[in-house]
C-alpha cells in the first residue's frame, strides 16, 4: 500500500505539469525536459518498493504531453493503491 499524502502529492504535481506543458516549452525554456517533469511528479514513490517507476514514468508522460489522457483513470488507480 502507498501513503494517501504520497499519492495526494503524485497526482498534485502531475496536475501542475499537465497544466503548465506546452509543445513549443522545450524550444521556448531552453533546457527545459519533460523528464525533469517526470522525476519531479515521481519523486514522493521514487523509494516504495511496489511500484514500477518506469511504468508510472511512462504513464505520468503521456499524461503531462498528451492533452487526451485519461487522467481521471491514473486518478482512480493511484488512489486505489493508497492506504
């Protein structure tokens, strides 16, 4: 099970990636990455040791590039894992 304040502060920073990403911010915010996003949003679950990270890195991606992720789904899950 995962800690709801780590899970709260997951979905908290991967709400203000989402919000804050553009397409042009990494021509725009000279070297500026979307992986710098990922770790940040990562960080809280970075030492639990049942979570896939490269799994949730690659699921926190698209739903920080991809303006039709389904975000609401990455809610439900992450929350389901929460104690």
């Amino acid at each position: 099970m995962l800690d709801r304040a780590d899970v709260e502060e997951v979905i908290y920073r991967v709400a203000v990636s989402a919000f804050r990403y553009y397409v042009d911010k990494p021509a725009k915010e000279l070297g500026y990455t979307v992986d710098e996003d990922v770790r940040w949003c990562t960080a809280p679950l970075t030492d639990h040791p049942d979570i896939d990270l490269a799994a949730l890195e690659r699921e926190i991606r698209q739903l920080i590039t991809n303006p039709n992720a389904d975000r609401q789904a990455f809610i439900r899950n992450l929350n389901a894992q929460a104690e």
